[in-house]
C-alpha cells in the first residue's frame, strides 16, 4: 500500500521520504526495497509521531477503503 504516493513524493526534488509505517514490517520492507528508497521502517503511527519530526505526513489506505 502507498507504492504509488512513494514513487510520486520521491520524485519531488524538496522532499525527503525518511520513514514507512507499517504493521507488516516485512511487506514495507520488500515494497521499499522494490522502489529503491532507503527509509526507516516503523510498526505504528504513533511510534513514528515520537521518534520523527515530520513537516508532511501522507496516510494511505488501501482504494477499497477510500470514501
């Protein structure tokens, strides 16, 4: 899930991916080996929101779950 907003935001040369939320650490892992990002993985969002500072935080859902 988010493959397509991480192949777009690493395209934008004032942005900086520095970490993937996921609770299946091991699918994030292979999803952003296959994109070539380097990028901390992290199991939770609220882990993230302590250990990051972040000016932009994009949440992505899979498209049956958008409204």
């Amino acid at each position: 899930m988010g493959g397509m907003h991480a192949q777009i935001n690493g395209q934008l040369p004032e942005a900086e991916i520095v970490a993937v939320v996921d609770p299946d650490l091991d699918a994030a892992r292979a999803k952003i080996a296959g994109l070539g990002m380097k990028a901390q993985l992290i199991a939770t969002l609220g882990e993230a929101l302590d250990a990051l500072e972040a000016d932009f935080v994009d949440v992505c859902f899979p498209t049956v779950l958008h409204a």
